[in-house]
C-alpha cells in the first residue's frame, strides 16, 4: 500500500472539492522568520543540509549508456556522476587528486575523465590511469589518487547523491511504496540551467500552493484551472500537489475505476528538499534550485517526454509545445512573484510570513527543514 493516491482516488477528491467549494488543508499554519530567507549563517546549515542528504541530482534518463556523465557544482561543491561499463552510476567530487582541476564539465560521454590542466586521466571508476611523465612523481601511489567518491542511490528514475555524512535518509524515506516518479521509458529532450537573484526557496514555494491561481495567472492557468483547489499529499519529507483542470469535470460520468487523469490533471512533486518533478500534460519537468548565496539561485532544469507512445516523433513535437506553453506563460508569471517577493524580504515590512492552511506543503517542508537542521 503506497502513501500517494492512485490516480482515480486523486479525481475522486478533486470533484468532491468541486462540489463542496473546498481544497485540501494543512493542520496547522506555519510561521516563518523572514530572517531565514537572509541569514548567511541559516544558509550555510542549509548548504550542510544539502550536503548531508540523498539529493535528486539528475534524472537517470540523462545517463542512458555507459559513460554518460553529468558535472556540475551541488550545494557548492563540483560533483561528477556517471554511468560505468556495468551500468551503475557512480559519483565523485569533481576535482583533479594532481591540483584539483575539475575532470568533466557538463554533460556528454566519455571513457575516461582528463584532466585538462595537465592530463591526468581516471577511468569511470574513479580510478587514476594514466599519469603524464609519471617519472615527475616518484613514489607517488595511483591508488591512493583516485576520484574521491560520494555516495550514489539510483531510484525512482532518478539519481541522488549524498555527499557527507547523512543527517538522515531525506527524500528517499517517503519513496518506499510509490510508484517510479520517472519511469524508464521517459527521455530527456532538454537540459538547461539559469541563475535568479531570488532565495533557492522562494521559487520552490510558488510551486506548492494554488491559493495564488486566480490572482497571479488569470489568463493564463486560471481559466483552464481552478484558484485554491489542490489536493496535497505528504509521503515522507515530500509531497504531491495535484492542480487540476477544468476539464477533469468529463470524469464525472466515468466510473472511477476507469477515469484517465492523463490530461485532466498536473501533478507537482517536491522532493525535499530543493527539487520540483511536475508532470505535465505533455511532458515531465524537473528544476533543481541551487542555492549559490542567499540572494542567489541557480536553476537546473531538465524536460522529459512522459511516459513513452508508440509514435515518438510526435510525442516529442508535443512535449515541446506544451514545455514552450508553460515556459512563457505562467512560469514567467510565478518568477515575477518570486523576484518581488525578494526585493520585499528587506522592506522591514514582515518579521515573519504566515503560510495558511491552504499552503499545506509549504508548511510541511519548513516543518521537515527545521526539523532536519536542528540534527545538523
Ligand atoms: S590538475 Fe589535473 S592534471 Fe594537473
Ligand atoms: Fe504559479
């Protein structure tokens, strides 16, 4: 028995809420200090945090064969995850055991790593293979100078990796009993990163809540959805959003057992702490929030082609589309929110922002991130 939903017990609630003017609640309110959005000592326990759980890094999708890597900095530090000749992935710190040069820079596939400063090069196991005039180095022991590892779960279609000791097991402890997030048959057609000036959890929060629908996007999701009509779903640190559309209202003559929500619904995973998987009606998004400073975030993105049809070139084509129709529409409208909300948060205006029991998920995470630091 898995802690989410199925799909047609989701339609279900969702029509009850439609019927009964009602959304999911939260038990409780949440206060929280603005003074946590600013603090560089709060940041850096955040930065710990990161470092110390099982974080989403990629999905599998973008190492499909051996050799496939991905290099970038997490939570500060330079991290190489790749794909080996058995097909598991391993991780290591991004940093040449000469003087420290990163070995891989962004994605692609490879057989070995080299160094670009003075060609060192590893084997996908981290191994150190082959020293230039090794003469130079008398002495020096090639197994004592291999990649330094992290620790790598793959799971769930995607890849996390712990780079310190864990404080606890993070977004993996909800994971038992659900379903796959990402299935094995999704693609990864995009792969994009960018930098906001904003708190890495300002941007999580716009998309946790849909008591904002009708004010901040009412051309564009509101007249296709509804304002402040969610079901909200906790599994672990984690949680489900569901926002539906109006046209999940054709279900209601469809026995539940056969309702199809492909369509009628989106789905907004966040795993904590810092990663939104939200399945689209075309395609799956995946934004990892980077905090680089607390005024600063970088934003990994990867888009995915959801679960797989026998037609993929027009699959594709609409997964495109409909990733083109999110991005200009009301994704721009949540970053404008977002951006003020940031310039607001040294107005002196609020020492604190209450987040309501509409805001169900948003009080769970600082529920589990302040329960989560004070392990620290
Ligand atoms: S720093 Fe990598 S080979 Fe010198
Ligand atoms: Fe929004």
């Amino acid at each position: 028995m898995g802690q989410l939903l199925d799909d047609a017990s989701v339609a279900e609630r969702v029509l009850q809420h439609i019927d009964n003017g009602t959304t999911d609640l939260s038990e409780t309110s949440w206060l929280e200090p603005v003074e946590n959005y600013r603090s560089r000592d709060r940041f850096q326990a955040e930065l710990e945090l990161l470092r110390r759980l099982p974080v989403p890094f990629c999905p599998s999708a973008s190492l499909p064969d051996a050799g496939c890597y991905v290099a970038r900095t997490a939570a500060g530090t330079p991290i190489v995850v790749v794909r080996d000749e058995t097909g598991t992935v391993r991780g290591f710190r991004n940093a040449c055991r000469h003087r420290g040069m990163q070995v891989a820079q962004g994605s692609g596939c490879a057989r070995f790593f080299t160094c670009s400063y003075h060609g060192w090069t590893y084997r996908l196991d981290g191994g150190l293979h082959h020293i230039p005039h090794q003469e130079g180095f008398p002495g020096l022991d090639a197994n004592d100078h291999s990649l330094v590892p992290v620790t790598v779960t793959e799971r769930h279609g995607l890849v996390f990796v712990t780079q310190d000791e864990p404080v606890n097991s993070g977004a993996l402890n909800g994971l038992d009993g659900i379903a796959p997030i990402i299935d094995t048959s999704q693609r990864v057609f995009a792969a994009s990163e960018s930098e906001s000036d904003v708190n890495w959890k300002l941007n999580l929060e716009s998309n946790l809540e849909g008591y904002h629908i009708r004010t901040t996007h009412p051309e564009s999701f509101y007249p296709y959805g509804y304002d402040n009509l969610n079901v909200v779903e906790t599994f672990g640190n984690n949680a489900r959003v569901t926002f539906p559309f109006r046209r999940i209202e054709k279900l209601r003559d469809t026995p539940p057992g056969k309702r199809d929500v492909s369509g009628k619904l989106t789905y907004v995973y966040h795993l904590f702490p810092n990663v939104i998987i939200a399945v689209l009606s075309s395609h799956t998004a995946m934004s990892i929030s980077e905090p680089v400073s607390p005024t600063q975030t970088r934003f990994v993105s990867y888009r995915l082609t959801n679960a797989a049809s026998e037609d993929s070139v027009i699959d594709l084509e609409r997964a495109k589309r409909d990733a083109e129709f999110v991005a200009s529409g009301s994704a721009q409208e949540d970053a404008v929110a977002v951006s003020a909300i940031q310039q607001g948060l040294g107005s002196g205006a609020n020492d604190h922002f209450t987040f309501g029991k509409f805001e169900k998920a948003i009080v769970h995470f600082h529920q589990c991130l302040t329960d989560s630091l004070q392990r620290l």
